[in-house]
C-alpha cells in the first residue's frame, strides 16, 4: 500500500466522506419503497380477491336463477301437459283414460326427475365456484404471506446494514438502526 496516498479509514475518520448520510437516505427511501410495495401488492391481492369473488357469487346466482326458471318452467310445461292429457282422456272411453294417466304420471315423474337432476347439478356447479374463490383466495393469501415475509427479511437485511454503517460512524445520539426501526414500525 502507499503510504502517501490516504486511506479509506483515515478518510473517514477526518469526516471528508458525505457519502453516509446520503446512505442513509437511500437506505430509507429502499425501506420506504419496499413497504409501499407491499402495501399495493396486498391492497391489489384484496382487490382481486374481493372482485373474484364477487364474480363467483354473481355468476353462481346467475346460473341457478337460470336452471331453478328453466326447473320451473320444465315442471309447469309437464304440469300443463298433465292437465290436457286428463281432460283429452276424460272424452275417450275408460280404457284410453287409464293409459293416458299413466303417461301423464309418467311425464310428471320424468319432469321432476329431470327438474331435480337440474338443480343437482346447479348446486354441484355453486359448491365448484365456491370452491375455486376459496382456493384463489388462498392462494393469494400465500402470496401476501410470503411477500409480508419478504419485506421481513428486507428489514432485517437493512438493519444488519445499518448496524454496520453505525459501526463504521462516530456515535450519535439518534442512531440509523433506532430511526429504521421506527420507520418499520406502522404507526397506530
């Protein structure tokens, strides 16, 4: 090493390097930025989270106001169909009436079935769109968690940074390490 030229130790020992406070300040402003980060992250994760699903739930409702009017208007057709039949088979002989009641009877039983095997399955379809909101849901409460832990390990990194930095300062009183853990801290 030359011993003419000066090294950086004695340089900062003099106080000729600005260069910490400035540090300081960018240190705080990458602090700053990461938690505002964050917080639009999470603020776009609920957004999202809200929006899906109130989109499940519309269109949940949707689909099932249409399978239950499509049910009804299946049962009241076959209701409808029912009641001609009875009164067709009134004029005929006792013989055609017997054999038109039992299709009636029969269409009724079909409709019904049919209805219910609708509505089967317009609940099978809400209980899968519930389903997926609760799994997008978690899914973007992991991502929130792991970004939360993220900024965690963001401050605790800055922190180690500042400890070092104050290590290297003449002491103060108001240390960089108190004010980053003060600005990490949300206010009340």
């Amino acid at each position: 090493m030359d011993e003419g030229a000066p090294n950086d130790l004695t340089t900062v020992a003099t106080g000729q390097t600005p260069g910490y406070a400035a540090l300081g300040e960018r240190v705080a402003g990458i602090l700053e930025a990461a938690e505002e980060a964050a917080e639009k992250i999470r603020e776009a994760a609920r957004r999202e989270a809200a929006e899906l699903e109130r989109l499940a739930a519309v269109e949940a409702e949707r689909v099932k106001n249409e399978l239950t009017a499509d049910a009804r208007t299946l049962r009241t057709e076959a209701e409808e169909y029912a009641r001609d039949m009875r009164l067709a088979v009134e004029a005929y002989a006792t013989q055609h009436r017997r054999q038109a009641e039992e299709e009636g009877r029969k269409i009724v039983t079909d409709a019904e079935q049919q209805s219910a095997s609708m509505k089967k399955s317009a609940e099978e379809m809400v209980r899968q769109v519930e389903g997926d909101v609760r799994r997008r849901e978690e899914q973007l409460r992991a991502e929130v968690r792991m970004l939360e832990q993220r900024k965690r390990d963001s401050i605790e990194r800055l922190r180690e940074i500042a400890a070092l930095v104050e290590d290297v300062l003449p002491s103060r009183e108001d240390s960089l390490s108190r004010d980053l853990e003060r600005r990490a801290t949300p206010s009340s």
